[in-house]
C-alpha cells in the first residue's frame, strides 16, 4: 500500500449501534488492525456483527477514543447525550443521515457538545443489517463532517482520521447545507421513486413485461425499507417540503399541458420542462450518463468459460486500463456484450487492433 | 450458430427513416446477409447509415417484401400510408412507441390496413442518431407486435420472422393494452425522472457533490432529448395523465403528511406509500435489484492493466462462467472493485478458491 494508504487512527473506536453502517465500518476498521469495541441494544446484534469481523464485543472497561453512533435518526440523539456522558474524554461523531435534528435536540436539553462532530457518510446500501455490510461500502465515497466554531481542531482531525481510515472522502459543511442537499439530491429522489413504483402495484402482467431499463432505474431505490426513511424524512421535512412542492407544480404544469395537448403552448410547457431536466441531469457529477471523459467500447463475446478472460489478456498485452466494464448476457442469446470505457485517445487504435484480432466490435 | 440462430427472413427488406432504430435494424440484418434498402427524407442520413454498414440506398426498382418504417410518430400515419401505396404487395410495419395514434390517423383518412402490422421495439439508448446505432440494440428485447383482426397470418408471420432475426421477443398485444403498457412503464417514468432532474437545475455545487448512485438511477433518462418526447407523450395522452393525476395524489398526500409530520397518522400515510412503492417495484421481472437467481461476489483488485484479465483467467481455470460482471473505480482509489454474478451453488467454493488465490474478496 502506498503512504497515501497508511492507517491514521492509532486508538480504540467504540461503535454503538451494528447495522449496516456500524458493521461496515467495523470491518474496515477490524482490517487495518485498530481495536474496536461494539455495543448496542440487542446482544443478538453484537454477537453477529462480532461473528463477521466487524469488531469485539464492548468490555465496561473500554476507553474509546472516538465514538460511531450508527443508530436510527430518531435516537440519534438520545444515544450521542449518553456516550458523552459515559467517555467525557472521547470524542463522539454519528452517522445520522439528518444533521439539524439531533443537533437541535441536544441544544434542547443543554447538552456540552463541544466533544460532538456530527457525521454522515453518503454511503449504503437498499438491504440492510450487519449481514449486509462491506468494508469497502465507504471507498471513495463523500462523507459530511459538521463542525460547531467550539468544536476543538484535535476532535475534528480524529474524526477526519476515521474517515480517511475508511476510504471517504470528508467534505465540511454546516448542518444546515447538508440536511438542504440531501433533502435535494437524497431524500426527493427516493420519495418520487417510491411514488413512481407504486404506480405499478396494480399493473398487468403484460404491462411489467415491457418494462425496460428507464423504469427499473427510476424504481431501483423505491426497494428501500420504508421504516428508516420515514424516520429520515420526518426529521428534514423543512428541506424536503419546498422541494416537494416545487416537483407538485411542475408535475401539475405537465399534466395541463398534455391532457390539452392541441392547445397553443402545451408543447412548449413539456418542451421546457424535460430541458431543465436535461439540465438538471447534466449538473451531477462523475462517470455516470453524459460522461464525455471516457469513450465506450461495445465487443460480443461467446457465452462460454474463458471469453471475457481472452479479451482481456488482450487488452492487457495492448497496455490498456479499462475505465469500467460491464458484461451483460441478452436474454436467451448465445452471446454477451462486453462495454467498458477506455480514455478518448485509444478508442480508434483500439478498435482496429481488436477487430484484426477478430473480436466484434459493435 | 445453433438452428434458433438462423436467419428467418429471405425477402428484401425496406427500411424507412434511418435514425437510431432504422440504422440499428438495418446493421443487424445487414450481418445476417439480407439485403437491405434504406431511405430516408435527409439523403445525407442515408449515406450516413449506409457507410456505417446500414444498408444500401434504396432504388427505384427495389421490390420488399417487408418495410419497417422508423419515423417519429407525429410523421409515421404519412409515411405508412405513402408506402402502403407504392408498395401494394409488401407487408409495412412501423417501430413507432405509440400505437393507437398512428392507427387512428390511418383508419380516419380510409387507407387499406391489410397489410399494415404495427410493431414497437422495447430498446433505445439516450443518444439518437445512426452514429449510436448498434446491430445488437434488439437482442433480448421484447418487441410488441399488434396485429388486427384483418391481417393475413402471412403478414404476421413475416413481422414475427423479421424480429426474431433481430434477436427481439415478439409480443402479440391490442394497440389499446399496448399503449396503456407504455403510458405506465415507459412514458410516466420519463416525466418523473425528468421533473425530478428540473430540481436539480439550480443546486448548490455543495449539494450535487452529495449525489449518489440513487439520483444518479432516478435521473438517468432525464438526459433523453425532449424534441421526440413530446410527440410520444401527446400522442400517447390518454394513457399518461390517468396515471399522472393519480401520481399527482400520491405526491400530494406525502407532501401533507411531511408538512404536519407530528400530527396523527402522518406516519401511517408515508409509510403506506413507500410500503406500496415497495410492492410496485418488486413488480418488475428479471435481473435487476431483487434477483435472487445469481449471488454476487465482489473483488478488490489494483488499479492497473493485467489485474482484470488475470482475475477472469483463474476463473476460467476454475470453469466459472460469469452471469453479469461490473468493474467500478472509486474516485480517488487506487483500487477498482470487481463485482460479479454467479449460480448460487458455486459461491461458497468459489469464494475460498479466490482467497486461497490471495484475491481480496470482500
């Protein structure tokens, strides 16, 4: 591993709370040697967690240096009051997807949180629990750190260390900027999902059977356990609200303009409205979609052992790195399609030199 | 190629409109030796399509068999009519995504639908254009295939041989089941993803930064060009705003349930409709999300040519054939993550034989 890669935190981690979140970054933690300590209130919990990798179980002697609180949004702060009380001399950082809520809550009862550093990794998966956790669930991912103007330089460098140690990447903000940006582009999204997918409740078989990609992305989320995300939404409503309301005029804009289609200017409304969406898209960042960073490549490969492995011997021996690759079998077809992406400037070479090697290029 | 390969069609083959769709067809017949004539109102399009190895222009002496019209819907009643005439023996499809517009448009004005079968592939891509055609954008697809009471089973039988050529899954359907089909999985996603991706238009840097692979899914077809999409969605009308309305309703009650979170009840109603968008979802057949047909394994390998290919080398070693696989960077690692689909049977072995390999399995 490169220096890049070397392990910041030298102290005792104490997690409280081993679902997804606790279990993941117990197990990333458990890899690079460091001791941690897992509690919560189910023992059973403990235990399986404990089982995995992701920690041993909390000894009443421990003296954590850094506390995880990886517990639902509505205890968050009930939890995070109680561990600054039992280790006065740690420092106590949580995982809560909503930053303002527990915050307020500790405000309320005067709790000292100069020893607190909210938290929030943009990270997760749609099944949950310690039997799903990855301790790669956090790799490059963005992670939220909230400092207060009390919060002393050493507590926020330790609770940066950890999220270095975990692979993220720490972004500060304050609390208010974070519950306004995941209420935008976290919480809307899986609402309009969820919305979207309950439309094909009562669809047809015939229906479903043509659904294509488009749906099954706009869906994918709407897979998500209902009993988190209420608990989510209902502490960011002040964010959410506005946007909500903003998506009910567009959708009701869209609506008018179809249901009198004839009418002068409806398709302007429509027009207008799927070009901010083009707009909107277009403002995310990253690989995904419109990415003009890389050009794609699309070869056919037979279905069989040993074809995708050929290929990329080949494109080893062309000192290419693939940018990303994905393989996916045609329904009932003899055959795969192989599309990966490779940096602009080796696209043409490429695929001549494939193509003399007598691979199919699409 | 097995005997389900062969070729079916032995007939000429007309292509009218030589976008995406029309060039797609054109290379995936063109692969099998058909010989296929392309026209298109833009001359330049059509050596476009041909030099990319669509077909050649069409002749005045040219005698189809079969002609697939691939127009947008607002043109494609004029342009199956035109070809209905000049052509009176052959058989003229179409791949409009709207059925019931153009059908219409073709009884009102009294033409000879005899030898008319409406035809809707279930494939596209977010760019247009024969540049992004590709021969296999048909394979494993379903293709609807609306016939009439009327239509001489030859004339089916020619449009179903056609679509099988093209690896496609013919789908005898009314155009009224097809349209309402449509309206549900394929317009109705396309306005709520691009609604959702309008809300992103004026985000904070901070915020988008914060995006993760959920938006990114809901918003992805926002990217979609609204110029054809408007001719779909007004075409397509009565199906759509049925279901927006209801849409509509579903948005509004959770937006009311957020606004007074406290009050009771509020909780039930937001857990009822994520509860339901849970059922819509699982809905939806095949691979994506709750695929419980394949285990995923995931590999953490280094960032540099060689790794992938010696990874599916020993798995080939092993007699392992890879169901779906997906190679993802993280921003900012030095390491990629391989994660890929097996027969459930296998991972447990596969998974010790990878780590006795020093592969790091996560």
């Amino acid at each position: 591993m490169s220096d890049t890669n070397a392990v910041r935190l030298d102290a005792q981690v104490r997690i409280v709370g081993t679902g997804l979140l606790g279990a993941s970054i117990g197990l990333a933690l458990r890899s690079q040697g460091i001791d941690v300590a897992l509690a919560d209130s189910s023992p059973s919990s403990v235990h399986l967690a404990s089982d995995l990798g992701a920690g041993r179980p909390a000894h009443s002697d421990d003296s954590p240096k850094i506390i995880v609180v990886c517990v639902p949004p509505d205890v968050t702060a009930d939890v995070i009051e109680a561990e600054l009380k039992a280790f006065p001399d740690a420092v106590v950082t949580d995982v809560a997807s909503v930053k303002l809520f527990p915050l307020h809550q500790l405000q309320a009862r005067g709790v000292d949180i100069t020893h607190y550093v909210g938290g929030h990794p943009l990270a997760g998966r749609e099944r949950g629990g310690a039997i799903s956790a990855r301790g790669d669930l956090f790799l490059g991912r963005p992670w939220v750190v909230c400092r207060d103007e009390e919060t002393p330089a050493w507590a926020l460098a330790l609770v940066e260390d950890l999220v270095l140690d975990l692979g993220a990447v720490p972004i500060e903000m304050t609390p208010e900027a974070h519950d306004e940006a995941v209420g935008l582009v976290s919480h809307v999204p899986q609402i309009v999902s969820s919305l979207m997918a309950k439309q094909l409740e009562g669809a047809s078989d015939e229906a479903v059977r043509l659904a294509g990609q488009g749906v099954r992305d706009v869906t994918r989320i709407a897979a998500s356990s209902p009993g988190l995300w209420i608990q989510i939404l209902g502490a960011n409503k002040d964010s959410i609200v506005g946007v909500l309301e903003n998506l009910q005029k567009d959708l009701q804009n869209v609506t008018d303009a179809l249901r009198d289609i004839s009418a002068p200017g409806a398709r302007k409304v429509i027009a207008e409205e799927m070009s901010a969406g083009n707009a909107g898209v277009a403002r995310l960042p990253g690989k995904h979609g419109q990415n003009k960073r890389y050009a794609q490549i699309v070869v056919l490969i037979d279905d069989r052992p040993g074809q995708l492995a050929q290929l990329l011997t080949e494109l080893g021996e062309l000192n290419i790195n693939l940018e990303d690759l994905r393989l996916e079998h045609a329904e009932g077809a003899q055959m795969g399609m192989v599309e990966f992406s490779v940096v602009p400037e080796v696209r043409e070479t490429l695929v001549s030199e494939l193509e003399k090697r007598n691979w199919r290029v699409a």
